[in-house]
C-alpha cells in the first residue's frame, strides 16, 4: 500500500472531521510511520480493518479537499509568504547598505516579522 | 431568529460540506435575504420545518469551524496582509519621495502586488 505523501498535509487541515478511531489509525500510519500488522495489534482488528479504515479515512480526507479546497488555498498564500519575505529581506539589505533610512527599516521589519508570523 | 453574520462568513468556508438540500435553504436565507415563509414556498416544507433546517445548517458550520478553525485562521491571514500592504506603500512613497531606488520601488511593488493577490 503506497503512502500517499499528500494526505499528511491534508490530515492537519481536516484531520479532526474524521471519527476518533479514524484518525488514530491514519495517525499511527502516517505520523507515527507504524506497519499495518503494528496498528493491527494495538487496535485489536485485522490487518485488513486497518487497510479498509485507512482507506477510508484516505478517500474522506480527499473528498473534503476537492469540495472545500482549502489546503490548496493555504499553500498558495505560504508560497506568496515566501516571497514577501524574500523582497523585504531585499530592502532592509539594500537600506542597510545604502540608505540607513529608518522609516525604511521600520517597515521592512514590520513586513518581515508578519510574514514570518503568519507562515508558522 | 436572529442571523447570526458569522454564519455568513462560515458559509464561505464550509458551505461545501453541507448536503445540497441545507446549503440551499440557508443560503436562500443568509445570502439571498428570503423570509422562513418564502423559503418554504420554494421547497415545499412547512416555515417549522424550514426553521430546523437552518438550525441544523448552521450547527454544522459552527461544529465545522469549532474543530478546523480554518475560517479564524484565514482572518489572521488577511489581517496579516493588511499590515503588510499598508508598509509597502509607506515604502513605495518614502522611496518615491526621497530616495529613487529601483531596487526598493521593485521589491515594494513585489510586496504589495502579492499581498493584493492573496487578499482576494
């Protein structure tokens, strides 16, 4: 059974629409990296329960992806995060060197450090 | 029945998630500002059973956003890009004003040009 690399993302976005039972077997599968014999053990079902929930909760998490799109959404706004950061590092370069304006230092900064924030 | 304009907003985010039958009778009522009495006209249900429709819709949404808490975290986002926009343009015009660097005009315009887009 192929990991799905794209399903750890989306389980951090949608991860509490699924069933308690649900997310703890595509947790131990997809962060905890446990074998379906291993999650088998500790949850008393078959291996081929666990194969069935994680498929499952795999086919929930996509289907909350293509109806709501909100993943795809966040990535974006990280990708323009990255380079906001990218041009304000720029100009406090730029003034540091050449200018020594602090309105420039200023709002450099204060471009910088929101665009950090909001990219934790 | 008060609405509730956080209801509006959530309807955005997670309308998606409703069957078709829900989101269309409280997006008749949210968006399209219809009476119960109207909206039990179109659908063929009693104003009561319109009522609990939209009771039910919009419990979902809270419950939605209760566990995802992506429509929070999207408004932190565009209060982020705010500021982030409003320092662009403080730089844009100090650089215009005072100091005539292509380098700051093009790294601001960068800055702000992708905050515009992300605001959207």
């Amino acid at each position: 059974m192929a990991k799905n690399l794209e399903i750890s993302f989306l389980l951090d976005f949608y991860g509490e629409m699924l069933t308690q039972k649900q997310r703890e077997v595509i947790e131990y599968y997809y962060n905890d990296d446990l074998s379906l014999s291993e999650i088998a053990d500790n949850e008393g079902i078959t291996r081929q329960g666990v194969r069935d929930a994680i498929k499952r909760a795999e086919a929930q998490l996509l289907e909350m992806e293509e109806r709501l799109g909100l993943a795809r959404r966040f990535r974006e706004v990280q990708g323009g995060l990255e380079e906001i950061l990218e041009a304000s590092r720029a100009i406090l370069e730029y003034n540091r060197k050449y200018v020594y304006a602090p309105v420039l230092e200023q709002q450099a900064t204060r471009i910088e450090e929101t665009a950090e924030r909001l990219s934790r």
